[in-house]
C-alpha cells in the first residue's frame, strides 16, 4: 500500500483514482467496494469503531482485503478509517482531497444522500448480498452523521479533514491537501512523477444519475402545474 487518499467522497476521487491509475497505481474505490461485495468487511470493522463491537480492523485485516492487489485506496468507507490506515500502513504516502463546504455539501446530497434515500423508501431487496450491501450504508449514515446529513455534515467535513491533517502533521513531506481543480503539478511533484500529457482526468460516475434525476423532476414538476 504506497497511498492512503483520505478525502470524504465527492471531494474529487474519482478523478484522483483515474489519475492514480495513469501512473500504474492500482486504486481501492467505493466503486470497488461494490463490485467485490465487501460489505461485510466493512459493517464489521465500522461496530468495532464506532460501537466497541468487536475487535478494531488492523495491518492483517486490510492485508486480506487487498490481497496484495491494491497499492492505493481512496473513497468511503475506507476514508472513515485514517487513524487505522496510517497506523497499518506507516511508509505510505497520504493525499487528502478537499473542496468547498458549501458545495461538498451539496454534491453529497444530489448524488449519495439521494440514491441511498431513493433505495430506502422503494424498499430494499431480499437477497442477502442486497441486505449487506443496504446494512453497510445504514451504519455509515448512523456513524458517520448521526442519521442527519443536513444538521450534522458541515461538522463531519471539517473535523473530518482537521483530524487527518492533524495525523500527519508530523509527516509533513509525506502528506499533500489537494484539490482536483489543481490538475497535475502538485500532485506530480509530490509523487516525484512527471506531468502527463493527458489533461487531468475528471471523472464523476454519477453525471448520469444527476441528469436522470433532473428529467424527473422537471417532469414532476411540469405534471404538478
């Protein structure tokens, strides 16, 4: 493991793991997370956590969740472990992706907070991949922020990213606060790679679900009028 990206989802890392895969890293994602189904994994190592369930996840946990395959890891739920990650992982280097609160805030809600709640109110699937899949974004919602997004999200994002500049910061040369909108140098720099001649990638996986989001709306409301 060479790079721990810390940043909260939609602060951009989607875009940094495209980056990351450019220079040969091979990058852990929620998207991931997903397509391996390791929920379980993860539900389990949030009650030790956050409810002292259990024994808390360590350097053997994560080495058999990676399998020797992944050299970086970014997005939820492994960003909701900084303390364990840098614990487990002492020479690698950490990227914490920031943003604008403001607008953070909204992006969480028009894509995350919105299909999660969609799911929630259409009711969840029988199967039992389905239920551990739902039961990890239902102990996110609840550790994370207390069930309120709106009342308790700016706090997250702000202690969230003091608290991992805080682990760092006697680390200051293996540690970089980034944002997308940078594009290539910093990050080049602190990787000690060269500049690609690609742009650097943006990449947002939910572009498609905010513009089918949008048209019902529009039609909702075009129907209430």
């Amino acid at each position: 493991m060479e790079i721990l990206v810390l940043g909260l989802p939609r602060t951009g890392t989607q875009s940094l793991a495209t980056a990351l895969n450019l220079f040969g890293y091979k990058v852990y994602h929620m998207k991931d997370n997903a397509i391996r189904e390791d929920h379980a994994f993860w539900t389990k190592a949030m009650d030790a956590k956050f409810a002292k369930q259990g024994k808390s996840v360590d350097r053997d946990d994560f080495d058999q969740l990676f399998a020797g395959e992944y050299t970086a890891v970014s997005d939820f739920p492994a960003a909701m472990f900084p303390d364990e990650l840098i614990t487990a992982y002492p020479s690698a280097k950490v990227i914490l992706l920031t943003r604008d609160r403001a607008g953070w805030m909204k992006s969480m809600e028009s894509t995350l907070l919105h299909a999660w709640n969609a799911e929630k109110e259409a009711g969840a699937d029988t199967g039992s991949k389905r239920l551990d899949r739902d039961e990890m974004v239902r102990k996110i919602q609840t550790y994370v922020w207390n069930d309120d997004f709106e009342a308790n999200g700016r706090t997250l994002f702000v202690e969230h990213n003091e608290h991992v500049r805080q682990l760092m910061k006697s680390r200051a040369g293996d540690f970089l606060e980034f944002n997308v909108a940078e594009g290539w140098e910093s990050l080049c720099r602190f990787l000690k790679r060269e500049i690609p001649v690609e742009e650097f990638p943006r990449k947002d996986d939910w572009v498609k679900y905010k513009e089918e989001v949008q048209v019902e709306r529009d039609k909702n409301h075009t129907m209430s009028v």
